[in-house]
C-alpha cells in the first residue's frame, strides 16, 4: 500500500505554536476561542440573487509604516485596530505584511491569493452571484477577543446590515 | 474571524470562511469553512494561478450553498505542492537552533512594542 506521509495532514497550528511560544519563554499560551455550540442560518435567497460581503483581514496599504511587502518581515506597524470599508468596484491595494501568514513558503506577491475580490467581480459578472456590496469590510486582527466580540464583530454586522448583505464571505489572511 | 462569523450567522447572515489554519477554526467552532491546505495567506488560490483562485471561490460558494448544518468543512481538491514537507517549517522548534529561537524571541517582544504603541493610538 503506497500510503502518503504521516506529515501530509494539515499543519497542527494550535500545537506548533503553543509549544513555540512556551519554548520562547512566554508561560501563557495564547488561549484560542472554543464553543460547544455553533449558529447556523439557512441561505434564504439564491446566490445568484444574493449581495455577497467580503470581510478581510488584509490591511490598506499605508504609505509611511513601514515595509509591507512583497516579501516584507512581520510589520504590527501595518496593523490596524478598527473596522474599516472600501469601495468593492476596482481594486484595492491591500496587504498582510501585519499577519503571521507563512514566510517561509509564500511571499505575498499576489493580492488575490489573499483577496478574492477579482474573483468575486467576475462572479456577478457571471451571474454566479446577484451582486456584491458596495463596500467590502476589513477586520481587524486583533489578539483581544473582547474587542473582537463587543467591538468589531457588533461593527462588521452593522456595516453588513446597512448595504443590505445576504450572505457573507470571510477571508483570514 | 471565525468570531466575526458567528456573530454575523447568529444574527441570520449566513457565512463561509476561506482559510488555510484548519484546526484553528474548527476549534473555534463557524457554520461554513472552506479549508485550502496551503501556506498561511493563500486562503483564496495559489498566487498567480487565477484558475486556482476562480476554484476556490467556487468552492466557498457551493459550500454556502449546500452545507447542511453548522461545523460543514470541505477541503479543496488542490495541493500546493507534490511534496508535503512544507508542512514541517512552520513554528517547527525542531528544525530551529537556539541562536535562531534567541532571535525569534527578540523580533516578537519588539513587534508586540509596536503593536501595543499602534493600538493605543487607534
């Protein structure tokens, strides 16, 4: 039997980087969100006549802070720490150089493997789906998950309420 | 972000999220997930492989559409190499030197400097 690589599952982050982190000298793990229980909300309009919201967490590129890449190190100097929109016609310069993402096997040379909002565009254009918002929405990666809870999410929903959103796609980058 | 998807969900919004950190929003516990096995920051294709990207969204889509019940996971047919071994660099203690965690510590306490001086800015 020609069975792959025990290696060849998906990366065990939440270990990887709980060991990482107490082997670096930090006694207290990050202690990462967990619920028993999980909302589900049915799709009520055909996506071919839904809005679609996109929610990112990559971050406009801000001209003075910093190298943000292609290829840039870790920058928290790019971060940003409240809910942001755009327009969702064109295309946006956003980044990640503020995230840990893996810079050892990607460089982030191409937005749209971050960002599908080219593909999402063609999307309507297909018909795929109704319609996009008018703006989409950034999220800010933020380690604290009460500001997550309290302020950004009550945020994104709001801003997703007023441009009339059916259906929301979220990309972490 | 898998929080931002539950509150959205909670209040009738249905959800997908594309990403490449499976354990982390399962554990979290999100209605719809679409998991590429792929490098951190590829959650939406290969870079310059728009047929890869148009895949994915499609994916995503199709997810949004026919999941049928919260915790739906379906993992993209794509893989970003033949060879699986870079899977192991990632935060990998063992295939570090204790020069290299030395620095690793140095970077994280002058990021967390900064980042702490930029959120209390905001």
């Amino acid at each position: 039997m020609d069975f792959a690589p025990e290696h060849d599952v998906p990366i065990p982050y939440l270990q990887r980087t709980r060991d990482y982190y107490l082997r670096l000298g930090y006694d207290n793990p990050y202690q990462w969100a967990h619920f028993a229980e999980v909302p589900f909300a049915p799709l009520r309009v055909p996506l071919a006549r839904a809005r679609v919201a996109l929610i990112s967490t990559a971050a406009p590129f801000q001209p003075g802070a910093g190298d943000q890449g292609p290829g840039a190190p870790y920058n928290a100097a790019a971060k940003f720490y409240r809910v942001y929109s755009e327009s969702s016609e064109g295309t946006p310069d956003v980044r990640i150089s503020h995230v840990g993402y893996d810079r050892v096997h990607t460089e982030a040379r191409d937005p749209h493997s971050w960002f599908p909002l080219a593909q999402l565009q063609r999307a309507v254009k297909m018909g795929r789906i109704g319609a996009l918002t008018p703006r989409f929405y950034g999220a800010p990666t933020n380690r604290s998950q009460r500001v997550t809870l309290q302020t950004d999410a009550p945020e994104l929903l709001r801003r997703c309420r007023e441009d009339g959103a059916d259906v929301a796609v979220l990309v972490p980058s | 972000m898998s929080l931002v998807a539950r509150h959205l969900e909670a209040d009738g919004i249905p959800t997908v999220i594309m990403g490449c950190a499976k354990d982390i929003v399962e554990y979290c516990g999100v209605p719809r997930f679409l998991f590429s096995d792929f490098p951190l920051g590829n959650s939406a294709g290969r870079p310059f492989d728009v047929e890869s990207q148009a895949l994915t969204l499609e994916l995503a889509l199709r997810v949004l559409e026919s999941a049928p019940a919260a915790r739906t996971t379906v993992q993209s047919p794509l893989r970003w190499k033949d060879d699986a071994s870079w899977k192991l660099d990632f935060s990998n203690l063992d295939r570090m030197t204790p020069e290299q965690l030395a620095e690793r510590r140095r970077e994280f306490d002058e990021i967390k400097a900064v980042a702490r001086g930029k959120r209390e800015q905001s």
